[in-house]
C-alpha cells in the first residue's frame, strides 16, 4: 500500500510482453464485485496505471511516478480503467503545469481580451445584442482562443475568478457603448461555465455586474450549455429562477448537440435557442439539410422561445433562415467577433448607414 486508497503491484518477471495487461485485467475484473459490508453490497471503483521498466532501467521514483501519471490519467476517463505509461504522457503533464501557472498568472495579470460578434435580426437586418467571447493575449504564445484555455480553466475552477471578471468587463463595455451611443438598444451575451453556474455567489455577482456598470438587466443574456439540462435538480431550477428575477434572460448555446429532453425545456425558464453551426451548415441542402433547424426553429416557436442560428456564413443560409422563421442569427458572414476597436467603428456604420 502506498499510501491513502494507493497500491502497487511489482510485476517481476513478465513472461509476455502484455503480461502487466492481463494482471490489471484481472484486478479490474475482481473489482465489478461487490465487496459485502453489514449486508450491503458495497462496489469500489478501480483505475491502473501501468509503466514498464525500458532496457535503460529507470529508477525506481521514476517507475512509480510514471505508474501514478497513468493511474491518474484513467482516472479522468472514468474509473475501470487501465492506462499504460508512455513518455508524452509526461511532456503532456509538464505542458498543463506550465499552462496553469500562465492562466493564474494571466488572471492577476489581467492579459484577457473580450471580443464582441454583432447579432442581428435577420428581417430587418439590424443589430440586436452581441456575443461576449473571451481571448487570451498570451505573452509567450500570441492570442489564444477560449477553446486553447477554457477546458482548463474549467478543471482548475480558475474559470470562476475569469468568469467573474469577463462577466463585470461585458457588462461595463455594453454599458460604455450606450452612453457613448444614444438610443442603443442592444443586448450583451456572456457565456456561463457550467462551474460558474455551481458557484453559490452566482445570482450575486451578476446582480453586482448589472449595479456596477449601470447595465439594464433586460440587456444582458447568459449563455449556459445543454449539459445544465442533464442535472435536472430542483437546485438548478431554482437557480435559474432566481437569475430571472434580476430581469436577465437566459439562452441556451450550441443546441441539438447535447442531451435535450424536450420536457426539460418546459421546465426550464430559459428564453432563447442558440441553433448550433453544426445545422447551420447544413442549410441550402434541401428538405433534408434544413430538417433539424426547421424543428428547432418550430419548437422554439411553440415554447415561446426566441431563436438565434450560430455561425452563418454564406447568404444563402439567411433567406432559408427567414422561411423557416428564425428571429435572429451571428456569423463571419456579417462579421467576426470584433475588438472593441473594430466594434466602435462598426456602430458607427450602424449609425451613418441608418441616417443614410
Ligand atoms: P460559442 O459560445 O458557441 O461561440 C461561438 C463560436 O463560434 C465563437 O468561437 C465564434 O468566433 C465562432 N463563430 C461565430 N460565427 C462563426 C462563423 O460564421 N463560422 C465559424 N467557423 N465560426 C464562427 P470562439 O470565440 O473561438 O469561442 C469558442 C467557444 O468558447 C464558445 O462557443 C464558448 O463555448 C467558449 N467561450 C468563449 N468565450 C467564453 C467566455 O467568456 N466564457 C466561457 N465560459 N466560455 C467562452
Ligand atoms: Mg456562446
Ligand atoms: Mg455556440
């Protein structure tokens, strides 16, 4: 045992090459049964970490270690797992280390940038809110995208403090923006971690968001993901509740990619369907193309429930769009997330073109 719930096995002299294999095989085998604890079946999940001697002989530290890199590495992917160590596994770990310390780093050092994508509505073609999306300006690597941060951020929780500060920053910028622009109507989107959304201080520190900037509630959108569906608790229902009650609207991102009950979506008090690109593409390829859209779009409808189609590119997309009876839509087509600069310049446009 070496130590807490962690145990080594030395296989000493292996007889085939996958012999380490079929040992944790086993193990994991025994393990599907339950151990019987005061007449109750008590089940313990397992995670094996394999690492083999090379012909070099590595020390001992270094066998163990990376025997535990594997373990925890089947760990992450569900337990019942084995792994079997293998040298970029290390480089890979080093890599996340170096990634973390940079992202704590970057937090303090204040090194994001918010970059905002018009939405329109595509009848009258007006700018009715924009897409909040975070970018890393990283000293060493140049501009990240959130993919590149945003799952390690999750894992780490440091999405909290970042989410709290991208949450405060859109709700200052939208805000700025209407001071310096008279008469704008237009909503601001931040995209909500589904870690954030855990977080107890959430309600409060939106609240604090709207106070500070002076943000109308009704201008500000959060985005969530399907998987807050999925925990279909009493407790997120009435989270959600409680955001209502501040007046924000709530929209649901990247739908028809996840899990949807069709009931949850009655439950839920949520406002808007963020169509998925992934359908959006698919557009202008007939009855077939558009049948996932279309149903989107009719449900929204039937719920009440406003609709926005993600990522389009080409014109074609906006007239089908317009058939089918989708409210509003975002994509390069109009115009990339800009920077705020970018983003000045564009509701100036807005302005003279409205005058013109
Ligand atoms: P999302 O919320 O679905 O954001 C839309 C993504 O699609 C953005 O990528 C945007 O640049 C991209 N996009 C928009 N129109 C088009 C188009 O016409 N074609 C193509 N190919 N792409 C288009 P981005 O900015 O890289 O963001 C990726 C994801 O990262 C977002 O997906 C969101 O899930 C996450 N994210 C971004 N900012 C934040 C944030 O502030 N907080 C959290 N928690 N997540 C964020
Ligand atoms: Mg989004
Ligand atoms: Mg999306």
């Amino acid at each position: 045992r070496l130590g807490g719930d962690e145990f080594a096995v030395l296989v000493e002299a292996m007889y085939r090459p996958d012999e380490a294999i079929m040992i944790a095989e086993r193990i994991l085998s025994v393990f599907c049964q339950p151990f019987m604890i005061e007449g109750k079946e008590i089940f313990v999940g397992t995670s094996i970490g394999i690492a083999a001697n090379s012909p070099q002989a590595v020390a001992s530290e270094e066998l163990l270690r990376n025997a535990d890199l594997a373990m925890y590495l089947a760990k992450s992917q569900g337990k019942g797992k084995y792994i079997v160590f293998e040298a970029k596994m290390h480089e890979a770990l080093m890599e996340r280390i170096e990634m973390e310390d940079d992202l704590r780093r970057g937090i303090e050092e204040r090194e994001f940038v918010i970059h905002y994508q018009p939405i329109l509505d595509l009848q009258s073609n007006r700018m009715v809110g924009m897409e909040a999306l975070v970018r890393w300006m990283h000293p060493r690597l140049g501009m990240l995208a959130p993919l590149r941060f945003i799952p390690l951020a999750e894992e780490t929780n440091l999405i909290v403090p970042l989410g709290e500060w991208i949450l405060a920053e859109a709700c200052r910028q939208m805000q700025l923006w209407r001071d310096q622009h008279d008469e704008l109507e237009v909503s601001v989107t931040v995209n909500i971690s589904i870690r954030q959304f855990q977080q107890r201080e959430l309600v409060d520190l939106v609240s604090r968001a709207l106070s500070n900037s002076g943000l109308p509630a009704r201008l500000l959108i959060l985005e969530i993901t399907e998987s807050f569906m999925m925990q279909d608790t009493e407790a997120t229902i009435e989270k959600l509740h409680e955001l209502k009650k501040l007046g924000v609207r709530l929209a649901i991102d990247d739908f028809g990619t996840g899990y949807s009950s069709l009931s949850y979506l009655q439950r839920f008090p949520i406002d808007i369907l963020k169509i998925d690109k992934s359908f959006i593409d698919k557009l202008g390829q007939g009855s077939e193309g558009n049948a996932v859209a279309r149903a989107i779009i009719m449900m929204g409808d039937s719920l009440n429930l406003k609709t926005i189609a993600e990522g389009i590119e080409h014109p074609g997309q906006i007239s089908e769009l317009q058939l089918l009876g989708c409210e509003a839509g975002q994509g390069f087509h109009f115009a990339k997330p800009l920077t705020v600069g970018d983003m000045d310049e564009f509701l100036l446009n807005r302005r003279s073109n409205a005058e013109g």
